[in-house]
C-alpha cells in the first residue's frame, strides 16, 4: 500500500461536507503526518504555489492559492487524497481561485489579512457589514451596504479570511481603493519570495507546526491550532512579521476561551460547523476590524454574541459562542 493509500484509508468514512474545505484540510494533513508527509507552500507575486511531500521526498501533488491553506487543499486533491465523488465538490468549492490574480493585483505574494482587514474597515466605516455564509463545501461572502443592499457576493472559497479577500476584486471601487491604499505597506509575502523562504506544515502533537526555512535552514517555527495561524506566528519568529500583527498574533492564544490545540481539534473544522448551526438557527454574521478581527452574530435583528479572533472571523464567531451566554444558550453543535 502507498502513501496516499494509506492516507485515504486512514481517512474512510471521516470526511463530511459539515466540516468544510478548512476542517477538510487540517484533517488530511493530520493522517498524512502520522506516516511522514507534509505539505510545504512558496509565496509568489500572483498568490502562492504548495505541494504535498511524502515520507520520502516525493512530490505528491501541487496546487496553487491565495494563501497557504486553499493552495495545500488544492495539492491535496491533485495528489489523490480524496474519494472521487468528493474531488469535484472540492474543487467546486475552491472558485476562488478564479480570482487569485485580481486579489494579487491589489495585494499579492499570499498576503490575505491585511488587504481583509482593510476591506472590514471601509465597509464598516460605510455602515455597511460582512456576512459570511457556508455553501458547499466553502464559504461565500457577501458586502452589504448600510441599505442592506449586497453589494457584491464572492467565489465559493476556501474560508471567511480567503472568501472577503476574492470578494474584493467584485467591488470594483473597493478594490481600486484598497489598491492605492496599500501601494506602499510592507507586504512580508514579496520579502519572503526574494529571499526564496519556505513553508513547512505538518501535525506534531494534535498541532500544526509550521517551520519557515530558508536555504534549508529553520529560521521560525510555531505551533498553532491551524494552518494560517501557526503560519504568522511563524514569522513573528523568525523576526520578519509587521510589528503590528506579529504583536497581536502572538498574544491572542493567551486570551482564547476555546484552546482547541489543546483539544486536538482544528479551527476550520469546528468554525465551519459553527456557522452551520447559526445558519440552522436563523442567525447571521457580520465580520469587521477592530483592533482584531471581529465578528458579530445576530437573531431577528438582535445581538446575541460578539467575539475576537485571529487571522479569520471562524476563531473571532467561536470566542462568541464561548463567551456569550445568549449565544451558547441559543446553539448546540451537534456532532455525529
């Protein structure tokens, strides 16, 4: 039996579309590291490029992205991970990645959470909001104006952070203005691509660990509950994260109510069965900026939780339903 045998036996019966691409993902890329593998990612201009490694060496499968997790999911299917009845569904739900060179276009080199953030901001400040909503096996992101009028709907895409970022590109004054707005920010994705670093991932202790090289050598390594997560904390180590977001990004696991890396379990995985119940219970999600990205979940018009979270709103709506009494009273996550 090979590799991706192995994988995929590993993995009958343990793939549902409730968990979503993100859930998906992580959960690949835990069975392919029990038996060696790892998934290793390269930022360039037009977004990011992966590929899926073996126990010894080999290319597995290649992909590409608009950041790191959507580019492993992308190798994960090329390589052959998946029943045949799941790939399409799986490549269905990655869409965006139609728009992968306009949303490089107005920020590129993989960096999603700075023109995301950017985008929360000007919406927000337009009295407007950011609904996420789960559509296959992704998620879809809408901009609504303060008339409740969408203003434009988004790919199916791999998650919220990756979803806001493809949706950009279908406001067209947005995006013209998010352009100019961040000619001249750092963007640590270009940095990385000159000096030719590497992404490595893979599960160690219920964990991702990423580690960055470069020419061969670790020079940052993280362990986080996620891929993107353990990505920028990964850079805050290897001293080439913006100040602004290396000090956030570091801090936030000391305020998280959920420690699901202590759990074992993912972000994606549990974020997207979250969304799931607040859609089952008639409940909706606007996603802004505040300090951190910040989502808010909504029944009839009424508040009911409000949460925090990192480089996507899926940690910011699980710090709600941990924190919000209203909220936790209102949902229950039902796992088979």
């Amino acid at each position: 039996m090979d590799f991706v045998e192995r994988v995929r036996k590993n993995l009958e019966g343990n793939l549902r579309i409730e968990d979503g691409n993100c859930g998906t993902t992580h959960k690949v890329l835990k069975e392919l590291s029990k038996f060696g593998g790892k998934a290793v990612t390269w930022e360039r201009p037009d977004g990011v490029r992966s590929a899926i490694i073996d126990n010894e060496g080999n290319t597995i499968g290649e992909g590409e992205g608009i950041t790191w997790p959507p580019a492993i999911l992308f190798a994960m299917v090329e390589g052959g991970f998946f029943p045949e009845k799941i790939e399409p569904e799986l490549l269905k739900s990655l869409e965006c990645i139609i728009d992968m060179e306009k949303v490089a276009d107005i920020y590129g080199y993989g960096r999603v959470v700075t023109p995301v953030a950017a985008a929360y901001n000007e919406v927000w400040k337009n009295g407007g909001k950011v609904a996420i909503r789960r559509n296959s096996w992704g998620v879809e992101v809408a901009f609504i104006d303060k008339n409740d009028k969408e203003i434009a709907i988004g790919p199916i895409s791999y998650c919220p952070t990756c979803g806001t970022a493809a949706t950009i590109p279908r406001a067209p004054e947005l995006a013209a203005k998010l352009k100019i707005e961040l000619s001249d920010k750092r963007n640590t994705g270009k940095e990385k691509f000159e000096r030719k670093m590497e992404n490595w991932f893979y599960y160690r202790n219920d964990r991702v660990l990423c580690e960055i090289k470069e020419k061969g050598q670790v020079i940052g390594r993280a362990s986080r509950c996620c891929i993107a997560y353990a990505g920028v904390v990964a850079e805050v180590h290897a001293g080439i994260a913006g100040q602004k977001w290396g000090a956030l990004f570091k801090e936030y696991c000391k305020v998280c109510p959920v420690k699901l890396c202590q759990k074992g379990k993912n972000t994606g995985e549990e974020g997207n069965n979250l969304i799931t119940a607040l859609e089952n219970n008639n409940m909706t999600t606007d996603v802004g900026m505040n300090t951190y990205i910040t989502a808010k979940v909504k029944k009839d018009g009424k508040l009911v939780g409000k949460g925090i979270g990192t480089v996507c709103a899926f940690s910011s709506l699980m710090y709600a339903a941990a924190k919000c009494i209203e909220l936790k009273s209102e949902i229950e996550v039902v796992r088979e």
